[in-house]
C-alpha cells in the first residue's frame, strides 16, 4: 500500500532529522549499495564452501588428518568470501575525533535525558 503524500512528507523530514542529528547511524541504516551482500560474492563462496566439505569427506573417508582440517580452512574460506560486502571498505571519518564537539541534542532527547536525571536523583 503506497503512502500518503502526508505520510511521505512526514517520512522525509524524519529521514532529514536523523541525518542531521546522526549521519553515521543514517548512513549505517540507509540502502547504501556498498553495505550490501555482493551476489558475485555468495555464489563464489558457497562453490568454494562446497568444495572444502568435498575435501573435508574426503580426508575423513581416507582417513587423513591434514586433508580433513585443510578442507575445514577451505570451507571456512568460503564461508568468509560469501559474507563479504559489496565494495571496497570505508575508512573512518577523521574529522569526528574527540577535538570536535557535537551537536546539540533535539529538545525531544535533551527533555528525556532531563526527566531521566530527575528520576535518578528522586532515589
């Protein structure tokens, strides 16, 4: 069911909130491509997956020690490829170090910090 246009209106001004409030979680939230599981990825994993469970039957059939726990690697390996994300991986931002101060809070957030520490000291 498509949203209303008041109900995209009111979604978009959330959507600029949150950026402009906290652009690391937006960006971690957000339908960034790089942040998504490459299919390239999976489908080349499981094959390599499947051959180190392959290799591992085989060591274990011939009773071979180093085959089984090399094909164990070699699954793990596979395991590790089909997980990758897509893209190269994103260095963190220099210019949020501690030197930096923050923004100040919505008056939504600074009013329930408020009520919390009143909370806290009525104990």
């Amino acid at each position: 069911m498509p949203l209303s246009e008041h109900e995209q209106r009111l979604l978009d001004q959330l959507e600029q909130q949150l950026h402009a409030e906290d652009p690391k979680f937006a960006h971690t939230l957000g339908s960034d491509p790089a942040n998504s599981f490459s299919t390239r990825h999976v489908v080349i994993g499981v094959l390599i997956a499947i051959a180190g469970i392959m290799v591992l039957l085989a060591g274990v059939a011939w009773q071979i020690i180093p085959l089984g726990v090399a094909g164990f690697v070699v699954m793990g390996a596979g395991v590790y490829v089909a997980t990758l994300r897509r893209g190269s991986p994103r260095t963190a931002d220099t210019g949020s170090a501690a030197g930096q101060t923050r923004k100040p809070r919505s008056s939504f957030m600074s009013s329930l910090e408020e009520r919390w520490d009143e909370r806290r000291r009525g104990q």
